[in-house]
C-alpha cells in the first residue's frame, strides 16, 4: 500500500500542475451544477445553459463544430404525462371490477401508449426472458398473444455473465422478446431481495420517481422517448404496470400460487412456475403527449494522419441530470455534481490538455456532450443511430459517467476491461501514471451495459466506463458506498461535497493517455473472440 502511494506521488510531480489542473476542472463543475442551471433537466433554460457553456469551452479550445458546421446535434424527444386522476386499473373476477389502488397496489407508467382503454387477460411468465446461450426460455410454450405478460423484475438466474444478464434483462431487450410473441404490455412484480445499496447508472422509471417525488397527489414526472419511433425501444407496448408487493396478492389471487413461494424461489435462484392469471386487467389512462427540442454538443479533435483521421474515438459524458424535485432537507434541486458534471468537465479538460500539448494524433476524437442520458441514454441512443460522422468510421467509445474522485487515485475500475483490446490499452495507460486498473468491484450492479457506452455497444463499438476503484474492506469501499447510499440522485450531489481535485487531474491524465494510444495504433480497437458483446459487430443485433 505505502508503494502505491510513492509511484502517486511520483507521478504527480510529471503533471504540469495536477492542483491547477484539478481546479480548473472543477471551475467547469462549479458552472455545471450551480443551482442557477436548476439540475440541468432536458428540455429547461438551465440545460440550455449547460449546453451553452460547454460549446463555448469547445469553441475556445479549438475544437471543430461536430458536424454539418454547428457544434450542436438537435434531437427530439416525446414528453408524457398520465392524468392521474383521470387514470384507473382495475382486476375483473367473475365479472366483478376490483379497483387498485394506484401508487399503493398497482400504477400504470407512461411508457407504456394507452390513452384511453383496454382490456386484457394476464400470464404470469416467471423472469420473462429468453437466453438461447444458457438454453434458458420463459416464454417456451406460452401463447401471449393480446396479453400482458407479468413478470418479476429481476434477472434469471441462468448460467451467463453478469453483463449477459443485465443485458437480455434489459426493459428493451426482454420487450422485444415479448412483442415478437404477441404481448401488448406488461406488469411487473417488484425484486423481493435487492442487493444492499442498489443504485443504477440509468434509473429505472421507479427510480426516478422515488426521487423526484411521484405518485398520486403529486405532479407527476414526464416519461421522455425519443420522438423517432424507429428508436422507441418500448414501441408498440399497450400499457407498462408497476406492481407493489401490496399489489401482487391481488393479482395472485386464485391462481394457486403466492407472493411468498415466488420470493423463495427468487431467493434461491431458482426457475419460477408459469400460468395464466384469473380474470382480466382493465386500463384506462388519460395520457398528455408535447415536444421537446434538446440537443447533444459535439467537437472534434482533428487527427494527423491521412489514412487515419478519418476514424473517430468517441469521448463521451452526460450533460443532462434530473433537474428539480421533492425537497431533502429544505433543498429542491438535483445539482448533480458528480453525475455528470464531473464527467463533462473531464472531457472539456482533456480536449484542452490535448490541445495545449500540440499532440499530433492520427486518429480523430470526438468529443461529446450528451442530453436525456437520465431518460434511458437517449441521446447517446440517436447519435449512434444518427452520427455527424460516417457510422463506419466510429472505433470506439471511452465514457465518463460519475467517476467519483472522492480519494486518492490508486486504481481505476473499469467496465468493460475484458470484452476488447481496449483492456490492455487501458491498462498500459494506467501504467504510465503509476496507476493500477481492476474489474467492476460491483458485477452484480452491471454497470457496464447502464450508461451512455451501451448505445455504442450495440451498434458493435468497443467502449470502456470507469470508476475510482478501491480494495474490499478498504476506507475507500466504504467512502463510496456512503455516497451511493447517501447523495446519488439526491440534491447534496452539489458543490459543498469534498472532492480530491489532484486525483481528478490524474484520472484525466490517464484518460487523455488511453485516448493517445488508441489514436495513434495502427489496429483499430476490437472485440474479444470471447466477448458475448462481439455479436453486434457481426450484426446479429441491434
């Protein structure tokens, strides 16, 4: 331990000035999440701001407008609302009408396209997935067509990796599955054991919510979809039910089966049972649709080389946070100071650190910040969809998503390590600075697939995220866990919060050495043979 110290300090007397480095990148911060920009939410003045203020930065650095002579990538979205007094469910037995109680037994949500009535019978399908590489399938033997397909919301526990498993449990994925067999929407039953501290990159719906105080009585928080339907992963789902573990009885009820047989089997990671549930499920739901103009902010540093400059590494960070919501503490708004402020101010740090050092790359960059990564990646999702660059020529994707800098720069934990060549390129950058890189420290949380390098993951792009990273049972375990459990998605994500600015300056070193490295190689970036993610770059998927 005392060695990694030393190579720390060692390598900080290399920086130029890791302590004006660290506060300059923290200067971009103290604009970011200032409570002036009011959380940054999209489609408000104050992402307007934040948007502003990062194409200045880019401008100033000297970085090219991304694409078509504009810094800026305009993109749509779809604002709903469900009228919740005017929206009702309701269990239909033996010809009797059972009202839930909305928020306390059931909800509908707003990504689901019910405005105005239905009326259908239920399945209950287990974890509902379909995974042809562990021989798993929930859906073998079901007919589920005009039916809303119940399932608990936890992934199987079927013999594949975390990062498959998080991924086929995605709501997209495990979507398109059930369309394909005829489902016109879902309920879900909540997890009955999640794991201590759990906290996603990409909030759930639910998660949201919690957060921003939703719920009968309240005013309810817009669900935002891109407006390309092309692009709407929850396209063509009727309605989209939340049930409490209230509410499951009532759906259970005559079934045979109980809320208590299915936690146990959840528990002990086992198949669960399948079979249709009594009665129907009546939906009637008063949904508002608006527009909403946002846009991703793009710059590029032009590569040297002839050949190469062509080709583009994305460096990407998330713009947009959670705006303003149900008061903690007398405080109202989500600054969101590490997630993602932090994030942004890194890639306008490197691309100036870039700049300022005359670094001649061969390779493009791409330097990107992105909106509505909070509403489901959004605008990471239409990019990748819709580059300003030829889709071709996009080799890979290196994102910046809450990184915390919370203490001393020791080891870095990256997502995605293993899956391409990125891992050993990471890991020789890492070398370079004394810093020492480890795998995803919480496999279970699937971090890899939860942020902004997924859009690029499936459209077959190597792509790394990154954390601080810390030995078990160490201080530094426990420093971040407290800030999970206490300020993610809280409005103390702010500016009081102790950040170590130094070790921020060297994670951004680090970063901007990967960046020259996979620039300059001769080999574009690749997938590992033993990568389940390899998939996407055969186009099997999208």
């Amino acid at each position: 331990m005392k060695l990694r110290y030393l190579i720390i300090a060692v390598v900080a007397l290399f920086l130029q000035d890791p302590a004006s480095e660290g506060k300059r990148w923290w200067s971009h911060i103290a604009f970011l999440a200032d409570d002036a920009l009011e959380g940054r939410n999209v489609g408000t003045a104050g992402f307007e701001k934040a948007a502003r203020y990062v194409e200045e930065q880019f401008k100033a650095i000297g970085l090219k407008p991304g694409g078509a002579g504009t810094y800026r990538q305009p993109v749509k979205f779809e604002s709903r609302v469900l009228l919740l007094e005017e929206s009702k469910l309701a269990l239909i037995r033996d010809g009797q009408e059972q009202p839930l109680t909305w928020g306390e037994e059931a909800s509908l949500t707003a990504r689901g396209e019910l405005n105005g009535d239905v009326e259908a019978p239920m399945v209950f399908i287990g974890y509902g997935l379909s995974i042809p590489e562990a021989n798993w399938d929930d859906l073998a033997g079901l007919n589920l067509h005009g039916k809303i397909a119940v399932y608990v919301n936890v992934p199987a526990p079927a013999n594949v990796s975390n990062n498959v498993r998080s991924h086929v449990s995605s709501a997209g994925e495990r979507w398109a599955v059930l369309k394909k067999a005829g489902a016109i929407g879902i309920a879900t039953f909540p997890n009955p054991n999640p794991p201590a501290g759990t906290t996603t990159d990409e909030p759930s719906p639910s998660t949201a919510g919690a957060a921003l105080g939703r719920g009968r009585g309240q005013a309810p928080q817009p669900t935002v979809v891109l407006a390309d339907r092309d692009l709407q992963e929850q396209a063509g789902q009727v309605v989209s039910i939340t049930v409490t573990r209230r509410g499951v009885d009532h759906f259970l009820a005559g079934s045979g089966h109980s809320l208590a047989e299915i936690n146990q089997l959840v528990a002990d990671k086992k198949p669960l049972p399948r079979f249709a549930l009594p009665g129907t499920l009546r939906a009637h739901a008063s949904l508002t649709r608006d527009a909403i103009d946002s846009e991703n902010v793009i710059g590029i540093y032009e590569g040297s080389d002839p050949r190469l400059k062509s080709e583009y590494i994305v460096m990407s960070a998330h713009l947009d946070h959670v705006g303003v919501g149900r008061a903690v503490n007398g405080d109202t708004i989500y600054n969101g100071a590490m997630d993602d402020a932090s994030g942004v101010a890194s890639i306008i740090e490197i691309a100036r650190l870039l700049k300022e050092s005359g670094a001649r790359l061969k390779r493009s960059i791409l330097f990107m910040a992105e909106t509505a990564e909070e509403k489901g990646l959004l605008g990471s999702k239409y990019f990748a969809a819709h580059p300003t660059v030829p889709s071709g020529k996009l080799v890979a994707d290196i994102n910046l998503d809450m990184f915390l800098p919370l203490y001393p720069l020791k080891v870095i934990e990256v997502q995605g390590l293993t899956e391409s060549s990125l891992g050993e390129t990471v890991r020789a950058a890492a070398k370079e600075l004394g810093v020492e890189v480890q795998t995803d420290r919480e496999p279970e949380q699937n971090r890899f697939i939860r942020s902004d390098q997924y859009s690029f993951i499936r459209r077959g792009i190597p792509s790394l995220a990154f954390k601080f990273g810390y030995d078990f049972g160490s201080a530094e375990e426990k420093t971040r866990r407290d800030w999970v459990r206490d300020v993610y998605h809280k409005p103390n994500d702010d500016l009081n919060q102790p950040v170590d600015l130094e070790a921020a300056a060297t994670f951004n070193r680090v970063i901007m050495t990967l960046l020259q490295r996979v620039a300059n190689d001769q080999a574009r970036p690749a997938w590992n043979d033993t990568s389940f993610f390899k998939r996407f770059a055969n186009g099997q998927e999208k």
